[in-house]
C-alpha cells in the first residue's frame, strides 16, 4: 500500500494525535481482492462468525481504557463518553452474535412445487462513517454486516481515523484476513473508489444529506444497496403542562451531549409562549453546569468542537439569530483557556422560525428555543421541511403524548427523552434525514439478499 500519511490533530489542544495512510483507489481494489478472497469461507460457518464477534467483544472491554483515551484525543470528547461508545459496540456484537434469524423459510407448498426463500450476504460491504461518533456509527453497521457473512472494506472520517483503526486491528486478532479492512484518506479518495467500484456491493453511509446523496448517485453507477443515515433538525416540542426542571434537563443532556454534534440530538426547542421565559432561563441553568476543557481530563463534562469550520459555522449561524432579534441568554464564549475548537453552550430566546439557525442543522453548542402560538401550525410547519430523523414530546399526559408523536413525520419520536436509542428497535430517518434502517432484525435485513429455489419434480 502507499507510503504516505496525513497527520491527525486535537481538536482541543491542537497537538499531533497521529497519523494515518493517505490511501489511493489502487489500495482500495486491493482490499476489494483480499476481501473477495476470504469471503467464501467466511460466509460458509455461521458459528464462526457469531464467536468471532463475541471474542471482539471482549477485546474491546479487555482494551477499554487505551482505546477510550485515542478517540478522546482524535474527536475531543470527554474520555467517559469515547468509553460509552466502545462499549456500545461491545454490546451491538454480541447483539447481533445471539440474535436469532432463519437462512431459508419454505413457503406454503403448491401442489407440484416447493419453494424455499433463503437469505445470503449482500456481498463486501463499503462502511462510510463521520468523525462525530466514529466507533459507534461503524459499529452499527459493523456487527449485522459481519454476522451476515459480508465482508468489509471501512472509511473512517478523514479526523477520526485512529479509532477505527485500532479497533480493526483487535478484530483482526479474531477475523480471518481479509474479512475486515481499513482505508482512509484526507480527501474523498477513498469514499469515491468504495462507492464506484464494481466489487463492492453496498454502500453504508452515516453523514450529511448533500455527501449521501452524491455517494448514492456514484452507487447507482454500479446498482449498489445503499443504507444512509442522514441529516437531521430534532425539534422538542414541549407541551403546556410539561415540568419545566426534568423538561430543561432532559433537553440539555441531549442538546449539548458531544458539544452538540450528534445527528439526532435536540437541535431546536418549541414552547408555549406562555412558558418560553421559564423554559429558557431553565435550559441555560442546566446547561452552565457543563465544564468546558480537555476530554482525558478528569471533570471535564464537554470538549470542543471538532474542527474549526464546525465553530465558524455555529457562531455564524448564531450571530444571524442575533441580528434578525433573537438573544444569547447564556454562553457564546470560548468558556475555554485551551486554543481549540471550544463554544460554551449557547441559549439563544426569542428565535423564530425561519431564522437560520432554526430551520438548519446547525451541529454544535448552541440550541435556539421557539414560542409557539398553535401546536397544530408547528407540527405542520415541522413536517413541511426536509428532514425527518428524530423528534420528542414533553408531557405528563402520555396519551396527548402519543397521539402528539404520532402526527410527526420522524423516523424516531422519543416522549419525555431524546437521543436514546435501542439495539433491538430500527433506526433512520424520513424525508432528507435517510434511506434504510439500521439497528435490530431490521439491520439484518439491509446486509441480506434474498433468493428463491423453485422446485418441481422432474417427471
């Protein structure tokens, strides 16, 4: 493979982390080859690779620290919540290593005629994966690709290379060769080589809306599956009766969880106007509680941003807010003496819609809260835009909760929580916000071909 490297900084202090190949597609088709060859083998034992993602497993949790303390420094968030994400994907393995499905049902037989449905591997698999949660979001697609018996070809973001590489290089300890492998670059080299390449059967894609879409439309050239997790915009939608402290509280540990770059964090807030003050004031309370500073430091409840053209985008989408009326109530600062990417998390009243910081997916710390007159010209409002991915409800009255959640046009509507997700419950988006679904049986599905045997007797 090539010789040449890029380096891998810390988003909060600015210093080399590492560095990482500056792969080519000549490296990408060798990778296509290995992978061709281990997947016969690979795709026979079915045992095998249901031990194998239970001995990853325990890697992972053997290396937990090491592994934590890496994607802390590449991504800049608090090292507890890289460990959370490793040990999310510990979980997703033995998930999908106990989780029980058919490789053939028969359908009801015909008078001459058997007919038998069977469920294969789609073949290698491209993983195309962002920087905001790198192990997590490869996991996902990782554990139901590899137990399907897919091989794996994955491309980590360009920043947050060293994770995915580390955690390869454990899983190679129990994978055959060729079966998982890593490419990475600085540029799109290797995004565009996966997508257009003939021997890659599929495409799975966690990112923005306008990168899915061009992947998709490079995947079509070839007639790849393609799995997208895209963009989204989660409004809350707080209800009148809603209590205001485990309402302000539940939205800040979503809103500003990974300094609020998480595609389905709250990303906007709507209230009664006859509540907007108390909500605000509360959710900036909250939300000051957040100790800005160097994720492997200990205390440290928030890190950066993770690049500088993230920051500018968020403060340039506040400023906007600001200057069309709308107020920072809290935060707007570094709230940082570290030179990084650093935003402290940012309150911003008297939002309306329409303002760019509100109708965009703004991805970072700073969260514009909305008064409503008309719940019913809000939910209209919400679903006439692009994305769909998630949403949530804030009521005590679970029954106006439901039928509140189910007139939004979402992929997930969470009630009285946002940003928790489940190992067994399908995931994705409407609208802009995807294509497919990952997590549970339905995850499966996305790495499976189905084929159908016929059969009558020869006479």
């Amino acid at each position: 493979m090539t010789a040449a490297h890029y380096e891998v900084r810390d988003p909060a202090t600015l210093e080399l982390v590492g560095r990482a190949p500056e792969n080519t597609q000549q490296d990408v088709e060798q990778a296509v080859a290995a992978a061709r060859a281990a997947a016969p083998r690979w795709a026979a034992d079915r045992e095998a690779r249901r031990n194998a993602l239970r001995a990853g497993a325990a890697l992972i949790r053997r290396d937990l620290d090491a592994l934590a303390t890496l994607l802390s420094l590449e991504q800049g968030k608090p090292k507890t919540e890289a460990a959370g994400e490793f040990t999310v994907a510990a979980g997703l393995f033995e998930y999908y290593a106990n989780l029980e499905w058919d490789e053939a049902e028969a359908l009801a037989p015909r008078a001459d005629r058997t007919l038998e449905v069977q469920y294969r591997p789609v073949g290698l698999v491209g993983t195309i994966t962002p920087w905001n949660f790198p192990i997590s979001l490869l996991s996902v697609k990782l554990a139901p690709a590899l137990v399907s018996g897919c091989t794996v070809i994955a491309k980590p973001s360009p920043s947050t290379p060293l994770s995915t590489i580390a955690l390869a290089d454990l899983l190679n300890e129990v994978l055959p060769a060729g079966v998982l492998q890593v490419r990475t670059s600085s540029r799109r080299t290797v995004n565009v080589a996966l997508s257009t390449s003939p021997g890659i059967r599929k495409i799975s894609f966690t990112g923005s809306t306008d990168v899915g879409i061009s992947i998709a439309q490079q995947a079509a050239s070839t007639v790849k599956r393609v799995t997208m997790e895209l963009g989204g915009n989660d409004p809350a939608i707080v209800l009148e009766d809603a209590d205001i402290a485990v309402t302000a509280r539940g939205i800040v540990g979503s809103a500003f969880r990974n300094a609020g770059q998480v595609c389905m964090a709250v990303k906007r807030v709507y209230v009664p106007r006859s509540r907007s003050t108390e909500l605000a004031e509360a959710i900036a309370a909250e939300a000051s509680r957040h100790v800005l500073g160097h994720g492997i430091v200990d205390g440290t409840t928030m890190g950066p941003m993770h690049n500088e053209s993230q920051l500018k985008l968020v403060r340039g989408l506040v400023d906007s807010a600001v200057g069309a009326g709308a107020r920072v109530l809290s935060g707007g600062s570094a709230g940082c003496d570290l030179p990084g990417y650093f935003l402290s998390p940012t309150v911003v009243i008297d939002a309306e819609p329409g303002m760019d910081l509100v109708e965009q997916e703004q991805f970072g710390a700073a969260l514009p809260i909305v008064a409503y007159d008309s719940l019913d010209e809000t939910i209209s409002g919400l679903n006439a835009g692009e994305f769909g991915l998630g949403a949530s409800v804030w009521t005590p009255d679970q029954d106006r909760a439901y039928a509140t959640a189910s007139r939004i046009e979402a992929g997930t509507v969470w009630v009285n929580q946002h940003t928790l997700v489940e190992p067994d419950a399908p995931f994705g988006g409407w609208k802009a916000s995807g294509i497919g679904r990952e997590r549970g049986r339905w995850g499966l599905e996305e790495y499976l071909e189905t084929r159908v045997i016929n059969a009558r007797p020869h006479s």
